[in-house]
C-alpha cells in the first residue's frame, strides 16, 4: 500500500521524491477534479438544450476596501507566511506528517511578518487604484455551468464535515478516545453522511440563484459516481481501513486470471498501521492484517466506474427532471447496500437483525428513488394530459 505519494512514485518509477501530499488525499483532490468537469460539461449541455438558462447576478463594482478588509488580508497572509516559511526550514518535519504539522503552533514569526506585509501591500494597492471611483451595482449574465467552482466547494467542505459527522456516530468510542484525530483525519470518511450534507448545501446555494433543483441533481449524478469510485481507488492504495471482512477461502477457478490479491489480500504498509508487524520493514508504516480480506474498496471502485460509464451513456434518455438523479440514487444504493455484506462495518440491532448505518441509508436510497421515479413520472404524465 501506499501511504503517501512519494511512496507510490518510489515503488512505480523508482523515484525518491519526499512529497507532503496522502496518497487517499490526493485521490480524493481528483474525484472533485472529476466530478467537477463531468458536471460542468452537463451543465452546458442543458444550456445548450434549453433546459436551464443563464441568469443575472447583482455585483458591486468599484467597492471601495474596508478596515476589515485589511484586516481579514493581514491575518491570513500571516498565517500563510507563519506556515509556509517553516515548511520550507523544516520540510522533513512536514512529509513526516502533513496534519500535525500545519495544525500545530509551529510556524515562522518572520514569515508571519513578511505574508502580513506582502498582503497589506496588495490591499494597499487595490484600494490606491479605486481612489475616486464610484460605487456601481451592475448586473452581470451568468451560466449556470460558472457556478461549479462555488457547487464544487461547497460540496468539498459540506461532504468532508458530513462525512467525519456521521463516520463519529458510527464509531463514537474512537471519538471519545482521540476527539482531535478523530476528526482532522483523512481516514474515517462516511461517504453518505457526505452526500448528504454537500446534497443540501448545493440545493440551498443553487436555489439562490434561480436554478430548480432536480436540474442541478441531474447534471451531478454522473459526477457522482465517478467521484465515488474515485475516492474508494484512493481508500484501496493507502489502506485507510474502509477494507473487507476476513477471506479464508481459496481463490475461485474462474478468479485464476487475476492475481491474488484482487481477491484476498493482508493490505501491507497501510496508512493506518493496523495490523501485525511486517519482517524487515523500516519506515512509517510496516504493519500487515494478519489474515487477508477481501479488498472491496477495489471492488468498489472498478464497479463504481464502470457505472458511471454506464450513466453517462444514457444521461440524455431521462427527459423527465429529477429521473436521472433517482436512478442514479438506484444504482448507488443497490452498489452500497451489496458491498456491505462482506465490507468492515459498525453494525446496529434492530429486532434481532445486524444492520450497518450503510446499509440502512442504501436501503432508504433504494426506496426513495423508486418512490421518486413514479412520483416524477406521474405528475409528468398530469402536465401532459
């Protein structure tokens, strides 16, 4: 496994370049990057269409620059600069462990200085250039498709906050154990829990501005799913824990053209050191499970591809607005609600029965796209009678 990019890069190329960066972070930095560009490309092809128009944006022009608003530049120049500096003094302590570092106090006060000059500087200038120019509210026509910058944002914080909330009440006791790590970890991400937050921040944000719903929805369901098969590739290189349960059995005879590992594996070197100690390993991570599993992060993540292969194929067969997101909703809850039988999971007792919080919001899922597919349809239908 791969706990780092630099250890990807070592073991792939031969390169030994100490990077800063997590392998599961950088994978989750693509999957935005994905869904960004598949959504938007969606989103010009609803334009185009006629589906959804442009709209105009009161913006402020010549706004003259507040004390607040040197105040705000100064701080976090500051903090830039109180960071940065020392990242490049001690850049071993910042590979060793990127988190602790730039949470932590340790920080240049001369780089505080210089980023709090140099932004001051800047804001100094801005405001010199503005001096005797009025203040203009002009009204500026904007796409639907120029807003994904701001969805993409808010989906990143919202999906990250969602996420670590309802992966902690999964697994209070290890919040309780280690409330700071617990919730700064890259590890430990609910994907539903995700969903569900940046779901409705980006409904309240595009409501805003005019754009219905179900449209929005529509145009990131594919985006989605690639982004979700995307992060679970990440979860699978580093070995962030999201693995199987113990697989014992021998390889099937119809499994023999694929290695080993794509159907039991002990993940070696994962990020999270768990496991037992690997024999002659030197390094941050040289823990091994001490029985395979079975790897369902990969599994999830060739299947998840494969199914947004199969969304954007037929994206533009659902007319009807919201369809497409509730078959989308479909397929994802079928995937998840599957995967769960043989993932690692906290379970709940509900009369008797074993359920995890995955399998209980994959079933919803299931539910609600059904529902909401007929009720879609029939009141489509209504318009049309």
């Amino acid at each position: 496994m791969y706990a780092t990019l630099s250890d990807l890069l070592l073991d792939l190329f031969g390169l030994n370049i100490p990077l800063p960066i997590q392998t599961f972070g950088f994978m989750m930095a693509l999957s935005f990057v994905g869904a960004y560009l598949v959504s938007n490309a969606e989103l010009k092809r609803m334009e185009a269409e006629g589906l959804i128009k442009p709209f105009l944006v009161k913006k402020k022009v010549n706004e003259p620059v507040t004390a607040v608003d040197y105040i705000t530049a100064v701080v976090i120049g500051a903090f830039i600069g109180f960071k940065f500096l020392e990242m490049v003094l001690d850049y071993d302590a910042l590979v060793a462990n990127p988190q602790k570092f730039i949470l932590s106090g340790k920080g240049s006060w001369f780089g505080a200085f210089l980023g709090g000059a140099y932004a001051y500087y800047q804001k100094k200038k801005e405001a010199d250039a503005l001096k005797g120019k009025e203040l203009k509210i002009i009204e500026v026509k904007t796409h639907p498709y120029e807003l994904m910058g701001n969805i993409i944002g808010i989906g990143a914080i919202g999906g990250i906050i969602g996420a670590k909330l309802f992966h902690n009440l999964e697994n209070i006791d290890e919040l309780m154990a280690d409330p700071i790590g617990s919730l700064v970890s890259f590890s430990g991400l609910t994907f539903y829990g995700g969903l569900i937050v940046a779901a409705a921040g980006i409904i309240y944000y595009v409501g805003k501005h005019g754009i219905k719903p179900w449209y929005i929805c529509d145009a990131t369901a594919a985006g989605l799913m690639l982004a979700y098969g995307m992060g679970r590739l990440g979860c699978h290189l580093s070995g962030d824990g999201d693995w199987g349960i113990d697989n014992l059995m021998p390889k099937p005879e119809w499994l023999s053209f694929l290695p080993d590992w794509f159907w039991a594996y002990t993940y070696p070197n994962n990020v999270l050191n768990e496991g037992i100690p690997i024999a002659g390993c030197m390094g941050a991570h040289c823990s091994q499970l001490p029985n395979p599993v079975f790897p369902t992060p990969l599994y999830e993540a060739i299947v998840c591809i494969g199914l947004f292969g199969l969304l954007w194929s037929v994206r533009k067969r659902f007319t009807i607005p919201g369809t497409f997101f509730m078959f989308y909703l479909f397929l994802n809850g079928m995937e998840r609600f599957l995967i769960e039988k043989i993932r690692v999971n906290t379970t709940y007792s509900i009369f008797e029965y074993k359920i995890t919080q995955a399998e209980l919001i994959s079933a919803a899922f299931i539910l609600v796209s059904i529902t909401g597919m007929i009720v879609l349809i029939s009141k489509h239908k209504k318009k049309l009678a």
